[in-house]
C-alpha cells in the first residue's frame, strides 16, 4: 500500500515554545527560538567538562569561574562560552547543572597557537588551467594538542558535464608542461607549468538514490580559479574539504593602504579577507588574526582599525540570509557538493552525510524524510553557518598559556631584595664623603630625606597629571632649534659663546642633527618642569609668589601644545633670569642647581659620579639657550629683547646660567683629573687574556667572534637566496683567475660627485648591474614561484601576489643586513660609533659624497659623521678596509639584494615611495627605516654573548678591541684615533684633542684632501687587525661561497 506523502506542516500546539509560550512554524524554527531567541531560557556554558547554569541579573551574564576568581559580567550568552573555552574552573557547585557528555552544550574546543610553518596560501590557477596535484601522504600524528593536522593542498577542476550514478573523473598527466583539455567525458588535463602530475583521479559523487543533482555549472560563472584542499583529521565536525575550491575574480582586490598588512578586499561584501585561510576578516579582530594564525608579526593595530574607518570598511560580518542564493563571493572556498536538508521550512546545508543525519535526528526526528539537495556552499568563518554557495577555513589551534607557579615567590623576594637596598645618602665623617661630594655639598643638602622620594622629586613626567609636559618641552626645543637659523649670525654666535671676554665663538648656535638626540635633551628640561610641578611636601624649596603664579598657570592648563608650550617658556625664564638666595631648610636655593642635586642620585641610592651629571648639565645649559631664542622671537623686537637676555646667558655674571658652566668646569675636571682604577688590566704576560669589568676576554674569544660571524653571514644570505646559486663575479681570485690573466677589479671614480653615482654604477662594472637578477631567478624557478605568486586575476593577468612572503623576505633581507653592518663595525679596523655606520650612504646625494669606496680589491666604508660634527661643523674621513668574505657580501647584497628590496616594498607600499628609496642610496636599511645604534649593539651581544662568554655592545666592544690593538698591532695608533667622548672612556682611551684635529681635521667635499700614503696607511690598519683575528684580507678577494667549509680558504 503507498505511503502518504511526508508533510512539514504541523500544528501551532506542537511547535510552541514552552518556555515564553511563543508559537513557531516549525519544529527546527522552535529550536532555534529556543536555543537563541527564547527571553525565558536560562543558558548554560560548559566549563572545565562541567556545564552549568549561567546566572543572570539585569541583563547581563555573571561569571563564577577560577580565573582569579573573576565576577565579571558579559552581555551575551556567546561572550561567556568564548571565556568558558579557556580552561577554567567553576566555582558555584550550587550552579553545576551536569558533567559534559550526559545533557547540555558541548564543551568549546580549546585552540592552539598555530605553528608558523602552515602560513602560505593555497595554490590558485586560472579558470582554463586547472592543475592537478597528488594529496600527499602524512606522517603519522602526534597528540592533537602537541602538533597541528597535516593540510594538503591538491588542484582539482568542476567538469562542466555530470552524469547521474557515475563519477567525473581526472585523468592523470605525464609532462607538468601539458596544455589543459576537457574532452567528451569530462576529463581534465593539467596546464599549470609548475604542477605535477596526479597519479589519482578525484571523483564528485553524484548520488541520485537519496538527493538531487545540481546543475553543471555554466563556463560564464567559472570567472575565478580553483583550489581544492584536503585537511587531514581536522577539528570542525563538518569541515567537508574534500573537492573544494577557492574562488578568484574581479571582486577580490588589494587596497594600498591596508595592504602590507596582508590582507585583502573583498569589494562585493565590502569586507576585509584573509586569503590563506580563506575567510572573512572584521578591523577589530584582523591583526590578532594575521599575528595568531599566521605569525605576521604585526604591531598597528589601533593604526589599522583608524584605517579602515577611515576607508569605510564593513565593521560587521554579512548576514548569510542576505548572501543565501547569490553568486559565490570571490576570495572564499566554495563546497560543490554540500547537501540542503530537504524539509522546507529548514534549508540547513552541512557538507558531510554524516552531518545531515545528525540533524535530521535531532531536528527531524519524526515523519519521513524528503531528499537532500546537491548545492554550492560557502560560509564567511567557521563559527558561521553555510548559505547556498559557500567559504571554508582552514582550523588552527591556539595554544593554552599557563602561569609560572613561582609568580608570587619571586614578587615576595623583588620585595624584600628592594628594601634591602642601602638609603643613607649622607655621613657624619667628612672621610666617608669623596671629593666631588664635598666640593658640591649634596649630601648635607639632602639631609634625612629617603632616596626614593627624592628621586621621584626629579622623576620623568609618565603620570597622567604630567604626561602632557614631555611633547609640549620638545616641541618647544625643536622650534628653537628651527628659529636658530633665522638668527643673525653675531647673536647666534654670541649666544653659543659661554665667556665673551675670553673671545667670541665664531661657530654660529645650532640645533641637534639626531631625533634621540633631541629626545634626551627634552627629556632632561621635561624632567626639570615636572620637578617645578610637583608638591614637594616634606622637601622644602621657596618659590616667589610670581613663579608660584607660573606654575598654577601650566598646572591648569589642557590647551594646545604651543601654548602649553609658551606658558612653559614663561615659567622657565622667570626661574633663570634672577638669582637665588640659599634659606635655613635649602642649603642651594637655585631650583635648577636643586633639580642636579637630586638628579645625582642613582636608582641604586648612592650619587653618581661627575660623568654622570656632565650630559645633565650641558642639555640645560641647552635648554636655556633654546628657551631664550624662542622667548626673543615672541617679543616681536628680536635685538632690543637679546640685550635683556645676554647677561642672563654668559659665564662671569650671577646667574643659574654661569652655576651651570662652573659646576660643569668643576665635574670636567674630576673626570680627568682624578685618579681611578681601570676598567681592565692583562691577566698574562703574553697579552692573551683581558679582564674587563670583572669579566675575562681572550685573543681566541675574539677570533672565535670572527669566525661565527662570518658563519652567520653565510647562513642568512644563502636563505636571502632561498637556495638559488647566484652571485656577481666582480674579481678573478687566485683559483679562478686563468693562468696568465690579470685580475680584475672594480673601476671606481673617487672624483666624481655626482648625485646618484657610485663603483655600482659605473658604466665599467657590468658585471654588478643586475636590477632584476633575483626576480628573474625566483619567476623561473617552478618551487618560488609559487611561493611569492598566489596566482593571477583574470583578464589582466596580474599575480596575485603573496604579500606576506615578500614581507616575511624583506624581514630576512634586513637581519642579513644588520650582520653585514655588525661584521664592518667589528672587522673593518677601528669600530665607528653607531651613528656614523648606520648613516653609510653607497651612492652620492646632493647633499653629501658616498661613503663605500674600491679601492682596487678593498671594499672600504668611508665614516664621515661624527659626534663632532654638529660643534665643529667638518666631517671626517675614516677608510675601514672590509675583509674579503665581507667586502663580496657588500657587492652582492647592493647589486643582487637591494633591488629586489625595492620591489616587494613598491608592491607592499605603493603609496609610501620613501621606503623603498632607502635603497637607492643607504647601504644598511631596516625595511622602512635605518638602523639605529641599538640594533647594533643588540647584535654585537648576541654574536660575542657565545663567542667570548660576555654580551659586548658597542661602547664595550670599542674600549676591549682597543686594549688588544694597543699591544698587537702597533702601527694602528699612529693612524686611527678614537673620539673624544667628555666622558672617562675617552681618557682611557688615550686620544688627545690635538691628536684628533691633526688627523681628522678636513672637509668631505672629496678624498682629494688626502694623500695616497694616508688612505694606505688606514687599510694597512685594517688588514692588520684582520690578521690579528685570522680572517682573509681584503688583499687577497674571495667569493662567500667559499664559507661552506674553513678548508677552502684557509
């Protein structure tokens, strides 16, 4: 007898809610009012494998778990599983509704942090060149929480016929060279010139027996390329993979301004996308993402939420309701073979049979059951559902972070190691106090005040009563510094003289050429405002009533940073232009000489040595100039305001101006007058062994330094070349070199100033100007070219390029860059202070000569800025000869490395041309930027950290290589002497200022001021030093290639 046909309708009584009595249409739409909608329901969450019942009150979730046994309140049911899925514990038993698995949710996976390896996108190809992969076979897997499932990527195509009960197959191709072509039974042939074959044909079910068939795809709607992905052992219950595909086309775009941070644009959807996952991104949560599941490495993201504002981007995820029916959305996994359920009230779409049948029994439980539906599905993120034509994601987990359970032993011991510190600052007997201390008196004017207020007496302005000041002082020193130039140049020289009755300095006052230079100035005068500011209680220091009056003013003041600025200026030239009485409570009186007084105080609690308050009393003395030029442009009558001023800013008259000057005379004197133990003596008679700072350095640490270093060279410039063999011949060495030919070398025209030229673009070194070299290599060779080019866009044929990979190689560029700048610094003779190296200009500027010369077989760095440079307004000519492995490193990275540079940064930031033409003319380049003296010292201890058992930065490694020349390499004194530093370093170092002035006192405009006998004598320097280490001259030119192993160079 027939069945009756199986109806979804049912009456209003069935599908009731029984909670809010609301009627329903259906048994599914009762559910889903239930399970989101439903205003009765008490929710519950699982937590720890315990689910319990969410407490609710004003409307809002409390939470009662173990994480510091937190009371927080969420606003959704949602918000409050995310937290539950972290791990933790409740707390309420009375709240416990059952363990996992018997009723309830279930429990939220708990994500690992990925590992950074699974980053690359998946493979992309045209519509018409569909290329066939073989899935590769995992390894076996370890537990699910110690590594993350194996993702094979495999190239299928959609046949444009399907025949009912049969499988489309693929037919397998032999030569990856092989042109694509459907032939009558819907074979497909791979086109793809850097595919491999497929040994397996991929087949497409089409059962009729329990759903319908979908339609062929029409060849219109085929504008996009196809991935299909496998993931093997994946943690979404549906991911369904198998036959999948990514979608190409006109509405996947990149944007210039959001670019670089790999992401995409999906116009249609006016979204953001994540093209390795794939998946839909919102601002909020896309750097997170990119950093999380991708190890991007990214840092701006308030920058990128601002952007994206601004850009008018989608701040919330489409609604799959709106999506439902509609053409696929480019940039997403399509699922050609997800099943609908039948019932029509329902429409849900799974992508495994398993899955459908899991809803029909628990949605579907009664009745007959209509056929399933074959449709194309996507979905925007894992946690959304699938609409008819859908998107994947690939799963990674994050991994659980867990706390040190010593946290709150080493708290308690911080503490008690702190209040163990010494805080006695003064002494009764004159025999405990040393000479500078007596001369100044600080310690009688501190009395019995604890150091740690005093100390905070003087401290930077971070609060937020005070955070304003620090910008508001630089800006003020910047614009005085600007406003110098305008001087007239008697003035400006009059007010960079300290003593005019001892002769007028004929140097005109200017402002600082480095940024960090400029912050630490302000930072000091900052740090002088703020100690104005603050309440000093029960430190005594008597104000008069007109200053006091100043202070309100920039207390209460939250206007803009030019007035703040000019309330500052006016409150700083009432307190430098009178004097000062000493009173009973304050044995000083001066605030100024008051704020040095407390700024002597280390953060150990003892005083600081005269070098230390040196620096501290030249950036005041600076800022009283500043903050007087500035006051006389205010006046209006720049002359008239000058003569007020001029006794206010000289040495000879009472004034805080000349207690500057004399307490600085007075510490400069002590740092070169007294005597002191040396930072470090020999422990041996040969002069092998060097104690410094307690700390034993040896001939052989040093020589081990120079050989990891050169190690490591090798290593980070063969993955700059990602394995390819390439390298510009640039002179014929002993073993290449045919019998009886000369060598060769780089033709070099000293003379020449002309912007833009160097030894690399010489018409006579050929052999060096090769721009596209390495691009070239990597679009033919099959493995990186499908590592930096995704695919290509339809009708333009643009690659889609992997913006990420060329962000991860210009990372990698310039840690290979930063050692070649540690290597020049360390084994190219004398060491240069870190803001001469990473200011080397390879090309000449309109604005200065280059600084890397060939001279024949030496590759030299011409050193021209100096510390000096500001005050005495010359430059400098220091050769350092790189030895021969470094001098080849230089000569490829600038003709091989650098231009390819260039080209992924015009593709990651197309708008912002100033960071790839960095490269045009800087020879150490930090991606964006130029290295600072930092980086180098960074890199410096962590190349002699292993090597010499002790971190060296550049100030250390300066004053230890110097010891070693002055006893081995006697010669380099007579050429090379280091700058005077007005610090204890320069006097160990033994140089005088007539010493410096007699070799170093020349102009830049060319090396025509120096004789061939000067410029040999430097690289004699070098080349000793790098015999003394053991590594190759620069005599003697030899391919890195070499470094593979010491035998073939030694």
């Amino acid at each position: 007898m027939p069945q009756p046909t199986p109806t979804n309708e049912a009456s209003t009584q069935e599908y009731t809610c029984s909670l809010c009595k609301s009627p329903c249409t259906s048994r599914a739409k009762r559910d889903s009012h239930m399970k989101y909608s439903c205003t009765k329901k008490q929710y519950t969450a699982v937590f720890n494998g315990v689910e319990v019942q969410l407490p609710y009150e004003n409307g809002m979730y409390i939470c009662h778990c173990s994480y510091k046994l937190c009371n927080r309140k969420y606003a959704t049911c949602e918000s409050i599983k995310r937290h539950a899925g972290q791990g933790y514990s409740w707390v309420n038993p009375a709240e416990v509704v059952s363990v996992q698995g018997t009723q309830g949710p279930q429990a939220e996976i708990n994500l690992e942090r990925p590992h950074p390896a699974i980053t690359r996108p998946p493979k992309v190809v045209h519509e018409k060149e569909y290329a066939i992969k073989s899935p590769v076979e995992t390894a076996a897997e370890k537990e699910e929480t110690e590594r993350l499932p194996s993702v094979v990527i495999d190239f299928t195509a959609i046949s444009s016929k399907r025949k009912k009960s049969k499988a489309t197959a693929v037919s397998s191709v032999a030569h990856p060279q092989t042109k694509t072509k459907a032939n009558t039974k819907g074979e497909i042939a791979q086109t793809h010139p850097h595919a491999k074959a497929s040994s397996h044909p991929i087949a497409f079910d089409t059962e009729t027996s329990t759903r319908a068939t979908i339609p062929p795809l029409p060849q219109a709607e085929v504008d996009a390329t196809l991935t299909t992905g496998t993931q093997a052992s994946a943690p979404d219950n549906d991911s369904g993979e198998e036959g999948s595909f990514v979608l190409t086309g006109d509405n996947l775009k990149t944007l210039d301004e959001i670019r670089h941070f790999g992401v995409w644009y999906q116009s249609r959807v006016n979204s953001i996308l994540c093209f390795h996952c794939p998946c839909l991104l919102l601002p909020t949560n896309a750097i997170r993402h990119m950093n999380d599941i991708h190890g991007a490495q990214l840092r701006d993201s308030q920058k990128f939420v601002i952007l994206c504002d601004e850009l008018g981007l989608a701040q919330k995820y489409p609604t799959t309701e709106l999506l439902d029916g509609t053409p696929a959305l480019h940039g997403l996994r399509v699922y050609p073979n997800a099943l609908r359920c039948g019932f029509v009230d329902c429409g849900s779409i799974f992508t495994k049979e398993s899955s459908l049948k899991h809803h029909h029994h628990t949605c579907h439980p009664k009745g007959s059951r209509p056929p399933s539906t074959t449709v194309h599905a996507q979905r925007i993120t894992k946690k959304h559902p699938f609409f008819s034509v859908q998107l994947p994601s690939t799963v990674l987990k994050l991994e659980k972070s867990t706390k040190s359970q010593r946290e709150w032993v080493n708290r308690i011991y911080d503490a008690i190691q702190e209040a163990s510190k010494p805080a006695v600052l003064t002494s009764s007997d004159p025999r405990n106090i040393n000479g500078w201390l007596r001369l100044t008196r600080y310690p009688s004017h501190v009395g019995d005040h604890q150091p740690e207020f005093l100390r905070s007496l003087v401290a930077t302005p971070k609060d937020v009563q005070f955070s304003y000041i620090v910008a508001a002082v630089e800006f003020l020193l910047r614009e005085a510094a600007d406003q110098a130039s305008r001087l007239p140049d008697h003035i400006s020289q009059l007010i960079n003289t300290k003593d005019p009755r001892q002769g007028i300095n004929r140097t005109p006052f200017s402002g600082h050429q480095n940024d960090s230079t400029f912050r630490q100035y302000a930072a000091d005068v900052a740090r002088l405002v703020g100690f104005l500011l603050r309440e000093k209680e029960p430190y005594e220091l008597l104000l008069p009533d007109g200053v006091l009056a100043l202070i309100n003013e920039v207390r209460t003041s939250l206007l803009d940073k030019n007035t703040l600025a000019n309330k500052i200026c006016n409150l700083l030239e009432a307190i430098w232009t009178r004097t000062w009485d000493k009173s009973q409570g304050n044995t000083i009186g001066d605030p100024t000489m008051c704020f040095v007084a407390l700024s002597s105080i280390r953060e150990h609690h003892g005083w600081a040595s005269p070098s230390y308050v040196t620096p501290i009393l030249a950036r005041l003395i600076f800022g009283i100039r500043c903050v007087f030029i500035r006051q006389m442009f205010r006046s209006g009558d720049l002359h008239e305001h000058f003569k007020v001023l001029q006794n206010w800013m000289c040495e000879g008259f009472e004034s805080t101006f000349n207690s500057l000057v004399n307490l600085q005379a007075l510490a400069t004197s002590f740092v070169y007058n007294t005597p002191t133990l040396p930072d470090s003596f020999w422990a041996d008679n040969d002069f092998t062994t060097l104690i410094y700072l307690g700390d034993e350095i040896t001939l052989q640490g040093f020589r081990d330094f120079a050989s990891e270093i050169h190690q490591r060279l090798y290593n980070e410039w063969t993955k700059v070349l990602m394995g390819l063999e390439l390298r510009n011949e640039w002179g014929n060495t002993d073993s290449s070199r045919p019998a009886g030919q000369k060598r060769s070398r780089l033709r070099d025209n000293f003379s020449d100033t002309t912007p833009g030229y160097s030894f690399f673009s010489d018409p006579n070194n050929l052999s060096i100007q090769t721009p596209l070299k390495l691009v070239d290599a990597i679009l033919d060779n099959p493995d990186l070219h499908d590592k930096f080019v995704c695919g290509y866009l339809p009708g333009t044929g643009e690659p889609i390029w992997n913006l990420l990979e060329m962000r991860r190689w210009v990372l990698g560029y310039a840690e290979f860059l930063k050692l070649l700048m540690a290597c020049v610094e360390a084994l190219a003779g004398s060491p240069s202070r870190g803001t001469e190296l990473t200011c080397i200009q390879y090309a000449n500027t309109a604005l200065r000569s280059r600084g890397l010369y060939a001279f024949g077989s030496h590759i030299t760095v011409l050193c021209q800025y100096s510390k000096t440079t500001s005050m005495t307004g010359r430059d400098k000519i220091l050769p350092h000869a790189c030895d021969s492995f470094c001098g080849d490193f230089i000569v490829q990275a600038v003709s091989i490395g650098h231009p390819f540079a260039r080209w992924c940064l015009a593709i990651l930031y197309p708008c912002n041309p100033e960071y790839y033409q960095l490269y045009n003319t800087y020879l150490f380049v930090n991606m964006k930027k130029l290295f600072t003296t930092d980086d180098l010292t960074d890199t410096l201890k962590g190349l002699t950290r292993p090597t010499m058992n002790v971190g060296l930065g550049v100030r250390s490694y300066r004053h230890v290589s110097i010891a070693f020349r002055r006893v081995h390499c006697s010669e380099f004194e007579k050429a090379i002497g280091l700058d005077d530093e007005d610090s204890a370093g320069a006097l160990q170092a033994g140089h005088s200022r007539s010493t410096e002035n007699r070799i170093y006192g020349i102009t830049t405009s060319v090396l025509s001021g120096n004789t061939e006998e000067t410029i040999r004598a430097f690289l004699r320097c070098s080349e000793q030093w790098q015999r003394l280490l053991r590594v190759p001259t620069a005599e003697t030119p030899l391919p890195w290639t070499l470094l593979k192993r010491r035998e073939l160079w030694e």
